[in-house]
C-alpha cells in the first residue's frame, strides 16, 4: 500500500498565501529528498526533455564520376529561412537503396542512413539517377546525453550536422586525451571532417611537429602534411622546417622533381623561399635557358623575377 501525503491551504489556516507557498516549497524538497534516500542508485535529471525528430527535404544523384557516391542535398525550413547541408556518401551506408532504384524511369524509395548521433529516415522517388523526397531524424538519446556529460549541449543544428557527418563521442575523447581540453563543438565537428585522430596527431609528432594546435592539425590535413612528405622534404636538403614552410611547398608544388632541375639548370643554395619564388613567377629551366640566350649571364632568383617582371627575356 503507498502512503501520500496532501497539503492543502486549509492545512493552515493562519498562514498567508505567501507564507505557505513557502511551506510547499520545503515539504517538496523533503519530499525529493526521500526519494533520493530510498533510491540511491537512481538518477534524478530535471528539466531535460528528449530531442524531437527532426523533418526537411532531400535531393541526391550520383557524385560527378563516381557510381558508388551519392551526393545529397538536405533542406529544412528554420524561423531564420532554409537551412541546407549537403554531403557525399557510399552508396553502400544508405541502407535500403540500391544503384538500380536510383537508375530506374520511377522508383518510389525508402532508406536509411544510421549514425550515432542518430537515425536518417528517408523516402521519395528517383528517377535516372536523381532523387528527392522527405527525411526525418530521430535523434539518439544517448548521444545527446553523452555530449551533453562532456560540455556539449546540443543544438538542433548541431544534431542535425553531427548526425550527417557521423560524429562520434570518441573523438571528443580521443581530442581531449591529446590535450585540447577546452574545445567547442565546431572543433569537434572540424576533426571529424579533417580525420584529426589519434594515429595522425602521433604521426606529427614522430615527424618533429609537437603541441600543433587543432587549426594547424587541420591545416596539415588540407595540405597532405604526414610524416612521409616530411621526410621528402628532408631528402631535398630541407630539415626541421616550420609547419607554415611545409604548407608553402605543397601550395605552390615544390617537388623534388623541381628542385633538381633548378639544381640542374645552374641555381645552387635554394631556399624554401627561394623555390616558392620561383614558382610564383613561373621560372623554370626552359626560362633560365632563354635568359642565358638572351645575353643574362650572371643569374640569380632575384635576377630571374626582375627579367620575368619586365618581360626582358623573350
């Protein structure tokens, strides 16, 4: 048999309405308190309601050359206007869709796309190899409440773009383990993009590039920074060079290939800064032959921008 407990303004008639308003006040909290004590293992959460579904609309059709790639466009309506995501994908992680529906004159479609921040619901129609229809999210409350454990209370947007682009709470983890301990949820978002995992962070480091921040990680990632085009540069006679030095080499394709023949076309002692030069202005050994022809003998870089500048060298 379960015991209640009512109390009732008559319960105290000689009390204002302010007095007791506080008196329920403190008989709710020794209330809650009872139950605390009587359950100790269960947790109490207050003011936390689970994350709607989510709705919008979908486009898709195959990525340009690519049959087992899906490009799909996600729209939804916000107080704001449209919001709109789009992303590529295997065909493969779509559950429930095949090449063949996508192909066909008509194909009405149902699919799914799973992750762990949630569920994709989707369904349409394709035809010739494009698609649209409606999507619903159903958001995993567990990784809400996961994120939410480690600092990050979502926003549907966040959901929505974590859901997408498969966030997982293992890369908060792995991030925070590496030492970046104070990170919003666009640096999550941006590792995930990047691939900043622990493998890479490690491989960095190997290479001689410690305590890089999580901008200069994804810096290197953009630019294909990983320990064997270190090494590359190494062999070309370039050692212990910055991070920013590294990326210059890959902006501007300074290779070995064309070390070598600004080696051989007669410039020896190059800098980083000298090659980059010399690829900003487009000098190579067809331009330093020229010049030679022309009657310029003693060359240099320096020299080399100035003719190039002043179109001396025909």
């Amino acid at each position: 048999m379960r015991n209640s407990i009512q109390i009732t303004q008559s319960s105290f008639p000689n009390r204002k309405p302010r007095q007791f308003l506080s008196i329920m006040l403190i008989a709710g909290l020794f209330a809650l308190t009872s139950i605390v004590a009587a359950f100790p293992h269960t947790a109490i959460t207050v003011g936390t309601l689970p994350q709607e579904s989510v709705t919008g609309e979908w486009t898709a059709g195959f990525s340009k050359d690519k049959t087992d790639r899906i490009q799909l466009t996600m729209t939804r309506r916000t107080s704001d206007g449209n919001s709109n995501m789009g992303s590529n994908f295997s065909l493969a992680d779509l559950q429930g869709l095949t090449r063949e529906q996508m192909m066909a004159a008509k194909s009405d479609v149902k699919f799914r796309l799973v992750r762990e921040a949630g569920t994709f619901d989707f369904e349409g129609t394709f035809s010739a190899g494009r698609g649209s229809g409606t999507w619903t999210l159903i958001p995993s409350q567990n990784f809400i409440s996961d994120m939410r454990v480690r600092g990050f209370d979502l926003s549907q947007e966040k959901l929505i773009a974590s859901a997408m682009l498969d966030v997982k709470v293992k890369t908060v983890d792995d991030l925070k383990a590496a030492g970046f301990t104070q990170l919003t949820m666009e640096d999550v978002i941006k590792a995930t993009i990047f691939k900043i995992t622990p493998e890479y962070i490690s491989e960095l480091k190997s290479a001689g590039f410690e305590n890089l921040s999580l901008e200069e990680l994804v810096k290197a990632r953009i630019f294909k920074i990983d320990a064997e085009f270190v090494r590359e540069v190494a062999a070309m006679g370039f050692a212990h060079n910055s991070l920013e030095s590294l990326v210059k080499l890959r902006i501007f394709k300074v290779t070995p290939d064309f070390l070598r023949e600004m080696r051989s076309a007669g410039l020896e002692n190059l800098s980083i800064e000298d090659l980059v030069k010399l690829r900003i202005f487009k000098i190579d050994s067809d331009f330093i032959q020229r010049a030679k022809a022309s009657g310029h003998t003693d060359l240099d870089v320096e020299e080399l921008v100035r003719l190039r500048i002043h179109e001396k060298v025909k």
